[in-house]
C-alpha cells in the first residue's frame, strides 16, 4: 500500500527548505508524539491545512529516508531507553534520497529537552561499525564499539507552523530490518510536533480535539523491541499492545 496524498496536500502554501531556512531545523527542542493510522492521516492533514505551511526539498513534498541505527553489541543506548534513563543518546546515519548522509546523535536531556548534532557522513548503507573518526567529531566515547542494529525506512511530510516556531514530521510507510528479518508497518503514522513553543499549538490541539492522545515512541526501541529476541522489553508492552490494537498488521510474541 502506497500513500497517495493527491488533493489532501494541494490546498497547503508550501516553502522550499532553502526558502525556510535550514537553521530551522530545531534540533534542540521539546518534542511531543502521537501515533495514528494511514486511514485517519485525510483528516488529520486537512485539518492543519489554514494553519501549516507544507515544505517541499528540491520541489518534491515526501522525502524519503533511510536510518542506520548504531548501538554496542550489548544494545547499551536500547536499555537505557527501556528502563528510562536520563541523559541519554542514540546514534544513527541518515541517508537522503538525494544522495546526502548524515551521521547523528540525538540526546535526550534530563529536563525533557532533545539536542541533535549532525555531521556529514561519506558511508554507504554496507558499512556495519561506525567510523571512530566520526564518533569524535559527534562527541562519542571513541572506546565504545557501534554497530548497526536496526536499519527502517519510511516517507516523511513535513510542515511548519506560520511564525516557524514548530516543525510538524509525520513518518509513514514504516519498513523495518534487521539482517535478514524484517517488520512492515504501512499502515501506522508517527506525527511528531517539535519545537519550544509548541505545548499548546494548534496542532497539539486538532490531536486532542480528535481524541489522538500522545505517546512515548521511539523508532529504534520499538523495531528492536519486535526484532531482537534477547532485548528486554517488558516497559515496552503497552507500546505493543496499543499499535497492535490501532492497527492489525503484525502478531505479537
């Protein structure tokens, strides 16, 4: 199933990224989450339409990404995840489909806040441990050892609000793999609001009013937490049993 947006998008403004401006990427901000469906994702578009302005990279409006995540053998940043450490960090390369790649960490402060450092990354999708050069430059412990874990693909739209204080990402088309094992999860959206002024934006408030509560969810936790046997994931069963009741696309163990 492909997402068809068609005359869901037509009536937005759109920008182009170099329009808007690429420092406006938040990367340190509060993010707040939700998770919802391909079929309820119409209406939830159409309802932002007055108040969002769509962007557009290179003239296309769905950018397609590609996200190598990196962990230690011992998947030390999942568990600190699961058993809600503060201060912590993931590590992942993402790819354009442009040909841009990025090496990045995205941290996650004490106070709820994300801070995210990105460099330029010359890698292919083959490479398995990451470059110790580039850990430096990220401000990683160059002693640790990173591995790719979990790679996922998707399609993103994104959108920002008219005084460019909030950026709106919604992911669709989830495909997960790991080796040769693989999770497709078309039908599930994760909308993401980002920015520091976004607590009560009109977006968080469309979601309220359509009853789409939010939600802790991480790519990377969730797609090791279906795929990886070993991984504890017992704080992460009502994850599982909430996608699994939004959407009947997978069995649960």
């Amino acid at each position: 199933m492909g997402l068809d947006y068609g005359d869901i998008i037509s009536a937005f403004e759109s920008m182009d990224i170099e329009s808007i401006g690429r420092e406006r990427v938040f990367s340190n901000r509060k993010d707040i989450k939700y998770i919802s469906t391909y079929q309820e994702l119409p209406n939830i578009i159409r309802d932002i339409e007055q108040d969002y302005i769509l962007m557009t990279v290179n003239e296309n409006h769905i950018s397609s990404y590609r996200t190598d995540y990196f962990d230690t053998p011992h998947f030390e940043f999942y568990h600190q995840h699961h058993n809600g450490v503060l201060n912590r960090m993931k590590v992942r390369c993402r790819h354009y489909a442009d040909g841009q790649s990025f090496a990045e960490v995205k941290r996650k402060t004490n106070k709820g806040i994300t801070l995210k450092n990105r460099i330029p990354f010359l890698g292919d999708f083959d490479d398995t441990v990451l470059n110790k050069s580039v850990m430096n430059d990220l401000g990683i412990d160059r002693n640790l050892m990173l591995v790719k874990q979990l790679s996922v693909c998707y399609k993103r739209l994104t959108f920002y609000s008219r005084s460019f204080e909030e950026k709106i990402t919604i992911d669709a088309e989830l495909e997960y793999q790991r080796g040769l094992d693989t999770l497709h999860l078309k039908p599930l959206v994760i909308l993401e609001s980002k920015g520091f002024s976004n607590t009560h934006s009109i977006f968080n408030c469309r979601m309220k009013d359509m009853r789409i509560r939010k939600s802790s969810f991480s790519k990377y936790c969730f797609g090791l937490s279906m795929l990886e046997p070993v991984v504890k994931k017992n704080n992460f069963k009502p994850l599982h049993h909430r996608t699994h009741k939004i959407i009947d696309v997978y069995e649960l163990a």
